[in-house]
C-alpha cells in the first residue's frame, strides 16, 4: 500500500481521489440517515429506558455523520452543514436500507412503527460498520483512520444493544419470533445495495482508502448468518429495490430529506 496521507491537499492531489471521496459520501450519507430514522423513536419506544437509549443512538449516528461531512469539507467539498442538508437525492449515496421508514405512517400524526424492523435493520447495519469501521482503522488517509478509531467503540455498542433485544424477541416467545422473522425478510429485500462500493469500488480497496473492502461484504453476511443461526433462522436472500451507492433511491429518501432539512433550509447562514 502506498504512504499515509494526512494532508487534504495531497489527498485530493492523488488519482485516487475520487474514491475517497465516494467512500466518504457513502459514510456520511449512511450515519445521516439510519441516525434520522433513530430519531423518529424518541417519545416512542417500548418503555421509557429504551427512548433514552435510541435518543442516544440518534445522536451519536448524527455526530459521526458530521464528523465524515467535515472531513469532505477539509477535502473543498463545501460547508458541512451543506452537505448534510442540501444535497440533492440524486447525490446522496447512502444505502437504501438506512433511508426506508421505521413503519407505516408518520411520526407526527400516526406513527405505527415496527420496533422489530427497527431493531433487525439497525443490527445489520452495525455489523456492516463495525466491519467497515476496523479495515477504516488502517485507512491510507490518516484523518480517515482516525475518525474511525473513535467511531468504532460506540458502534459495537450499538450492535450490542440491538442483539441483546433480538435475543430477548427471539426466545421469548412465537409471536415475537415471528415478527422478528418478518422483519428480517424484509430488512433483507433492503440490504443488497449496502455492501455496494459504488463506481469506484475497485480503487477504495486498491489504493488503500479502506483495506479489506474488496471480503467486506462476505465477511458480514456471514456475521449476520452465523446470529442468525444461533436461533435456526435460515440465512436471508439479499436483494435491493435500487441501488443507493449509484444515486437509485426509494421515494421515502426525499420524504426523510424534507423532514432533515425543514429548519436548516429557511436560513442556511444561521448559527443553529
């Protein structure tokens, strides 16, 4: 691999470097939006502990999505808050499976959301970072390596908790069970585009942006198989309805984006 990069400048100097930055729209976008649909549990969750702990979840995804946004700003991308907020749908690269709703309805007049849904698409998701977040670790642009060391704790915390509840669904009895099942066959029709490099998939891995890209995908899905099969659940069929590293979203995208941005757009210059 070649030498570290730690200077924006020299990063963006290097042929490689639309690769990095597709690698990290895809970072930031994902952590935008699966900390998005967090936040729509808050007043929500099943018992009071669990509002605070998905409140908190929500704020951590939002802090590590700043914190790729303003790497992209240190590479001349533009303002950070910009680029969370104003970008349009076709330029954002995150997975489908982070932008689909909680459930059906709308928070603020009939949230009827799934909590098993929620729970299996955020457990795939973590298990796909946390995978992504240790080759990260040993990133050739060093700012990049950086971050992701200090993501990475609070990832697996996060794809612990979401275990632990899955465990408690799974075993506790056939009604339970049998939502858990639905949602993760359904999760599952969502996920396919999450492993997805996008167009400059070959180069991530190549020139060193992300060491290992190239077995992350297998190394997750049989992450998410052999949990899975500690409850006899059969290995899920991965498929996609579009392709979020390519700009192929779902309709609920602009949904999400127009809730996101409603204040932040009246007055973009304002100090929020």
């Amino acid at each position: 691999m070649a030498a570290s990069v730690r200077d924006p400048e020299e990063a963006k100097a290097t042929p490689d470097f639309p690769a990095l930055s597709e690698l990290l729209w895809q970072l930031a976008d994902d952590d935008l939006l699966i900390g998005f649909r967090a936040s729509e549990w808050l007043g929500l969750g099943v018992h009071i502990e669990e509002d605070i702990a998905f409140a908190s979840i929500a704020q951590d995804e939002m802090g590590h999505a700043m914190t790729y946004f303003q790497l992209l700003e240190a590479l001349g991308m533009g303002r950070a808050d910009d680029l969370a907020q104003l970008r349009p749908v076709s330029e954002r690269r995150n997975s489908i499976l982070v932008e689909w709703p909680n459930g059906e309805g709308d928070y603020a007049e009939t949230p009827h959301f799934d909590w098993a849904f929620t729970l299996v698409r955020h457990f795939l998701y973590d298990q796909f970072e946390i995978i992504r977040l240790e080759g990260l670790c040993q990133s050739r642009y060093a700012p990049l390596a950086e971050a992701a060391a200090a993501i990475l704790g609070e990832k697996a915390y996060h794809r612990d908790h979401q275990q632990l509840w899955l465990d408690r669904l799974l075993t506790h009895g056939a009604e339970s069970r049998a939502r858990v099942e639905r949602a993760v066959a359904q999760a599952a029709q969502l996920a396919g585009d999450l492993t997805d490099l996008g167009p400059w998939g070959n180069q991530v891995a190549e020139a060193g942006w992300w060491p290992g890209a190239d077995q992350a995908g297998a190394r997750w899905q049989q992450a998410v198989e052999s949990f899975l099969g500690r409850y006899q659940l059969a290995p899920p069929t991965w498929s996609c309805p579009g392709n979020g590293r390519r700009g192929d979203h779902s309709p609920h995208l602009d949904a999400a984006l127009a809730v996101l941005s409603e204040v932040y757009r009246q007055d973009p210059l304002a100090q929020w």
